[in-house]
C-alpha cells in the first residue's frame, strides 16, 4: 500500500469554523453550493452500477415466490442502504 501524501492548499490558519469550512471546501475543488444541495440534486439509485440488474433479478424471485435474504453492514450508510432496498 502506498502512503498518503497530503498537500495543504492554504497555510493560513484558519480562525473560526467558517473558515475551517472553506479551506476544506478549497481542498476539494468545491464551493459553498456544495453544502446546500437538495434531493432533487441526488442521482437516482438506478446509475448505480449493477443496480437495474440486481433490482431485476430480485424482482423475478419476488414473483416466483422465492425468500429473500437482505444483507447490509451496520454502519450509517448500509443500515440506510439496507432500509432502500427492502
């Protein structure tokens, strides 16, 4: 594994919270818009890869009346996947 190799964009030190924000904003080629994103701004679980094709292959198992066994890990975004999918 190869070690990480941080570069610190901006020297300054930073004052307030806000400030601590926008360095790590500047940091990722970001803006303040990133931070006041809506739903409607979230790509749709389908772009997903393997995503329609899971779905389909659930589907048909579902119809035929097969069980299903959901998985997921137990941390913020797969007990949120999780919930999703069921």
């Amino acid at each position: 594994m190869l070690p990480t190799t941080w570069q610190i964009l901006d020297s300054s030190q930073p004052a307030h919270v806000e400030d601590v924000i926008q360095v790590l904003l500047q940091n990722r080629g970001a803006d303040a818009s990133f931070l006041n994103l809506s739903l409607k701004d979230l790509e749709s679980s389908l772009a997903m890869r393997g995503m329609g094709e899971g779905a389909e292959l659930m589907a048909r198992h579902i119809f035929k009346g097969s069980k299903l066994l959901l998985i997921g890990d137990y941390d913020c975004d797969g007990i949120t996947a999780l919930a999703q999918v069921v």
